[in-house]
C-alpha cells in the first residue's frame, strides 16, 4: 500500500476511535451522576467503533503478513496509539461503571 492509503487507514481508525472514547467518557459521566440509563448502550456503541477500528487494523496487518510493504506515516502511527488508549480506556472506564452502579 502507498502512503496515501495507509493515512487514509490511519484517519479510518482515529475516527472510530475517536467516536469510541467519546461514548465511554459519556458513559461515565453518567454513571458518575447516577443515570445509569443507556449507560450499557453507550458501552456497546464503543465497542461497536472498536471493532471497526481494529477491524481496519487488522486488514493492514493481513496485508503486511502476506508480504505486501506498506508505508507507514505518523497520522498510522498516532491512529494505533490512539487505538490502543482508547482500548485501555475502555477497560477503566468499564470497571469505574461497576463501582459507581454499587
């Protein structure tokens, strides 16, 4: 894949991600305030970005695992980053939600 391709992959995976942490963090905001209505939709709607993400992800791996080059540009790099945070924020998040419902 050329460069221009793997930016595009790259903006793919900051969008979903990025739509992802902005479900969590409006999750957990009402989970703070005691709202737990669509809490857990709002955890599956990130989870659903999550997916397409890594679903993006993982083409580009598959690509590279069959011998194709791919020239990776910082905006891929910064989307597996974000990627990977929004990730972890997931987990934390999901674990502050069950303190706060207690």
């Amino acid at each position: 894949m050329n460069k221009q391709e793997v930016t595009d992959l790259g903006f793919e995976i900051v969008a979903y991600s990025g739509e992802a942490r902005s479900e969590l963090l409006t999750a957990l905001k009402k989970a703070k305030e005691g709202d737990f209505a669509g809490v857990d939709d709002l955890i599956n709607q990130a989870q659903d970005c999550l997916n397409e993400a890594h679903k993006t992800q993982t083409e580009l791996l598959t690509r590279e695992a069959r011998g194709e080059e791919n020239e990776i540009g910082i905006i891929m790099i910064h989307a597996q980053d974000h990627l990977m945070t929004t990730m972890l924020l997931k987990d934390i998040i999901g674990t502050l939600i069950d303190v706060y419902r207690k």
